[in-house]
C-alpha cells in the first residue's frame, strides 16, 4: 500500500513550518503567507547518503557517532583552500574549508557573480573547479571571463537549476571548490512551489549543503537581496550555512566592502575592501589611503579617526553638518553610524560640553560607505559636530578617537597602540585620544593630547 505523502505550511516570509494552514503567521504576523508544501518520501535522505561511501574527514562532519572526552579530540589545523585574494581570505579567516557552505549576498551589480568567477578561474588551475549558473547562459558567463582576461582553460560550466541534477553532475566532476550562482533560482521536484520561495531556498539549501558536507566540497552560494538589505529567505538558510558574507556598494563609488556577518571558521568583524576596474574586481591593500583622499583645504565639520576592523585599524574620515531648522522638530541623520547613539552623543555634548544644538539640524556622514560598528568614534563624531557648529576646521592632521560615557568621560578603546602608528604611518601629526590609551613610548613625530573628559577634549582644540 503507497505511503500517504505527508504535506506542511511554510511561511513565504519567515519560514516557519505549521501542521495545518492558517491566514495569519504566529512567528512574524504576515497574512495569507502560508503555502502547502508536500513533504516527499524518505528517499531524499537515501538518496543524499549515496553521495559517498565514506564520512568526510570535514570538520564540520557528524562523523561516527563515537563519543569522546572533549581532552581526546584532536585540534589539528584545519585544511584551508586559498582563493588567491588576500582580502576574500581575510573575510573568510585564511581561506575555504572544504565541505564548507558559504553565502555570498549583495545587491545587483555589486560584483557577485564577477569576484566569484575570478576566484573559481584562479583555482581551477590547480584544482577541479565547478560554476554552476542558473541565471545567465554559459555564453554569457564565457563572454564575461573574456572580457576580464581570466583564464579559462580548466574551470567546468554547467548551467542548471535543478539541485538534484547539480548533484549528480558534481559527483561524476568530483570538484574541489563548486559555485552555485543562484540559490533563488534552484528548485526541487518534490517542492510543490515556486523558485526563490522559503520551501524551495530552504529544501534546495538543505540539499546541497548535505552533498557539501558529505563529500568534502567546498561549496559557496550566491544569494540575492531584498528590499531592506538582508539576504532574501535569512531565517531560512542562517542555521544551514557555515559563513555568511555581504559585498556592498554605493551607486556612486567603485568600492566594495566585503564583511562576515556569521563566520564559523573566522572572525566575523573583518573587513575586505575591492575597486571595481575593467579588469574586474582588484583588492585594495592599504583601505586607509582610499578613504582618506580628503580635498586641499579641510573644511569644518571633517574629522579623521581610526576603527578597528578584524585585525587591522582603517582611518576614515568622519563629516558633520550643522544648520539651522526651519522644522519644528529639528532633523537627525547618520549615515554610517548609529542613529539613536548620535541622539545620545548630543545629549551628553550639551549636559557636559555646553553646547546646545537642540535648534539645529545634524547630519553625520562617514566617507567612502564604511559603516563604523564601534563606539571609538563617539568623540570624533563629537569634535565634528563642534567645529561644523562652530565653522571653525580642525587641523589637516589631526586624529581623534575614543569612547564617550553619559557622565561625561572619555573611555579608552581597545588596540591604542596600533591606531595611533596607522595614523602616524599616514602622515598624522596630532591626536586627541583617551588618557589610558596613552603610549608609554611616544611615536616620534606625532603630538598627543590625552583627555580624560569631553571638556578637556573640547579645550584641546580650543573650542570650549
């Protein structure tokens, strides 16, 4: 007698799974969201496991099943695959794991697809390389490889968007490193709903990560981006995935920032930086001098400080704007930072500094579309948002940082040290930074003004 096939409710915005349908999602409140999804046989798992013969010797891996103190297991390195870009390897913390699942998301036209086929092109020449394109033709994707001069005599194509079918091809090619551009697109026949949907992502996901996982492939999904700037379905593959990456970019600006949102193999707060050119997309070594191409004359407002990115400090500069309001409610913009912690900062500015700006509006500006995820810039921020009020420039070498506390205090930040001789390396002559962070040593050629509170800081540049 055939098995009745069981069948479930997903939610087409959150994902979460009911036994039986209803007009309204309990987890995020979204009606007429939930669609049938029939739940095929338990040949899928069958069929997954005849993948390989053998468990991975992955990390990641589920392994025998045997237990084992915590003291026994054995803390070799694990095995890293180097893309060739120092910067992707950065991100990535040294490089791919194999039987690792990476997703990549970014809006269109950010360099997805481009950064991924110069990577897969470089490796393919010491290794078996799979790019699987489910959105653009195999011409169009050769087009693109010639037009950036990559070599292409070893990587393997295949344009597909069945999962069950990339499977099976990629268990004859047996690839080291598989690029599957995008997860949208992939579906599987027992899903009984369209593309891009939660239940084919998630099924779709599941799938190819068990391949992954049980052959040793590394593998990197390509993810696209929805209106608020999230990967689309991010419930749905957060748990699955192993390392979740962002490329970002400005319509304006021929920078991409690449950053780790969840890394289980790395660092999640490193930082690459790109610059899209004709030949693609090239890394940027040195960040700083990109984000520091100030104009001759710094006007008032401009304010340069350094945040810690990973394992490295990035001077950027820092830009604030002061003005009157016609508004009964006077404007506050941020870009870059923190909204509600600007609010704060002007707040404290007024209750320990003096200075009123309640009538006036404030825009906060961070050049070159780094976003600052740390609190080292409340007193550059601060600083700005003076001169700008006050239309007085700071020095052309000046640098400022550190943390500012509600009672007035200036609170000192982690790696000091290696900010200040990052700036000194740049040509900075000044600084204004938190008493504790003082160098025992002075840097030769760079004059420090220690402050232990926002009005010590405001007399240092004479503008209490």
């Amino acid at each position: 007698m055939a098995k009745k096939q069981k069948t479930a409710y997903v939610c087409n915005e959150c994902g979460a799974d009911y036994s039986k349908w209803a007009g309204q999602c309990s987890a995020c409140g979204t009606w007429n969201s939930l669609s049938e999804v029939r739940l095929g046989p338990e040949h899928r798992d069958s069929r997954a496991a005849n993948f390989t013969d053998a468990q991975s010797g992955y990390a990641g891996a589920a392994g025998s099943g045997k237990v084992q103190n915590l003291s026994e297991i054995d803390l070799g390195e694990l095995p890293r695959i180097p893309t060739g870009a120092g910067e992707l390897d950065r991100v990535l913390g040294g490089g791919l794991v194999p039987g690792s699942v990476v997703l990549i998301g970014g809006h269109p036209g950010a360099g997805k697809s481009t950064i991924l086929l110069q990577t897969l092109c470089q490796l393919s020449g010491t290794m078996p390389a799979l790019y699987i394109t489910g959105e653009e033709s195999l011409q169009q994707v050769a087009m693109r490889a010639k037009r950036l001069g990559l070599p292409a005599e070893h990587l393997q194509l295949l344009s597909e968007t069945d999962v069950e079918r990339i499977c099976h091809v990629a268990k004859e090619v047996k690839p080291k490193v598989m690029v599957v551009d995008s997860i949208q697109v992939m579906h599987m026949s027992e899903v009984q709903s369209a593309p891009g949907s939660v239940a084919q992502v998630r099924e779709s996901a599941a799938y190819l990560t068990r391949f992954a996982k049980q052959t040793g492939t590394a593998l990197i999904l390509v993810g696209h981006v929805t209106k608020d700037g999230s990967i689309a379905g991010p419930k749905v593959l957060e748990h699955i995935i192993d390392c979740s990456i962002l490329l970002e970019s400005t319509h304006d600006s021929r920078f991409r920032t690449l950053r780790a949102h969840k890394n289980r193999f790395g660092a999640v707060n490193e930082l690459g930086v790109f610059a899209m050119t004709e030949q693609g997309l090239r890394e940027v070594s040195n960040p700083s001098a990109i984000f520091l191409q100030r104009a001759e004359e710094v006007a008032a407002g401009s304010v340069v400080t350094s945040v810690w990115e990973g394992t490295r400090p990035l001077l950027v500069e820092l830009q604030a704007l002061v003005d009157d309001s016609s508004l009964g409610n006077p404007r506050r913009v941020a870009v870059g930072l923190d909204q509600n912690r600007l609010n704060m900062l002007l707040a404290v500015l007024h209750r320990h500094g003096g200075i009123l700006v309640g009538d006036q509006d404030v825009f906060i500006n961070v050049v070159g579309g780094v976003k600052v995820m740390e609190t080292s810039a409340d007193l550059t921020l601060l600083l700005a948002v003076v001169s700008s009020f006050r239309n007085r420039p700071l020095p052309r070498d000046l640098m400022v940082f550190g943390e500012v506390g509600l009672a007035g205090e200036i609170r000192p930040v982690p790696s000091g040290q290696e900010r200040l001789r990052e700036a000194a390396k740049h040509g900075f002559r000044k600084a204004i930074v938190p008493a504790a962070n003082r160098l025992k040593n002075d840097i030769e050629g760079m004059e420090m003004h220690p402050v232990k509170t926002l009005a010590e800081a405001l007399a240092a540049i004479d503008m209490g």
